[in-house]
C-alpha cells in the first residue's frame, strides 16, 4: 500500500508548524517502536482549543499525521479532542501501510498528553 495523495500533501507542506510561545500546555512525546518525536504546543479557552502547533522529529507518515492531528484540533473541544484515535487520524490522511501504522501514535498520544490538564 502507497501513502495516498493527501498524506503526502501533508508531509510535503504541513500545517500548523511553529511553536506557541505563550501555550497553555506543551507535551512532547516518543515513539517507543522507532524514537521519533512530536512536540505540540496548544491554547485553550473555556474548554475550546484556540490555536495548536507541533514540531516533530519522524518519518513522512509522523510528519503528515502530526501535522493533520495538529490543524484537527484547532476550533475543538477539549472533550472532542480527547476521543481523537490513531484509526482516526490515519484513515483521514487515506490510511497507512501495515508497517506504519504505529507512526500514527504519536499525535494521538500527544493529544492526550497535551490536554491532560485541562
Ligand atoms: Fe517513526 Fe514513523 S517510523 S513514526
């Protein structure tokens, strides 16, 4: 299985790169299986997330993922965005490869780690 158009598109020009300097929240996670990272950075007001941003460290599939994960969640509820699944996220970007499946993990782990306080 190829990555489809859209997922390309995502990891050739991502969205939502950068840093939020004054986030309310920042988390940065690791992927267990190949070490790639993801840093996300979010505003959050009265239970709505305002702005969102990443940076991550990975392969094309982590890049693209993260970075559809991370315009995902602008305009969202905390609530919502807390139900977001790996499935979720790779199934909008057209699917994944058996072999990198798991590179979805890590915005969806970001998204629970980043929004734990909230
Ligand atoms: Fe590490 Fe894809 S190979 S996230």
């Amino acid at each position: 299985m190829a990555y489809s158009e859209k997922l390309l598109d995502y990891f050739q020009n991502p969205r939502c790169v950068g840093e939020i300097p004054d986030a309310h929240a920042i988390a940065e996670v690791s992927n267990p299986v190949c070490g790639d990272v993801m840093k996300l950075w979010v505003k959050v007001d009265d239970g709505r997330i305002q702005d969102a941003k990443f940076k991550a460290q990975g392969c094309s599939a982590a890049i693209a993922t993260s970075s559809y994960a991370t315009e995902m969640l602008i305009g969202m509820r905390v609530a919502e965005a807390r139900r977001i699944t790996r499935d979720q996220i790779a199934e909008a970007l057209g699917g994944l490869p058996a072999s990198k499946i798991h590179c979805s993990v890590l915005a969806s782990d970001a998204i629970k780690e980043v929004l734990k306080g909230f």
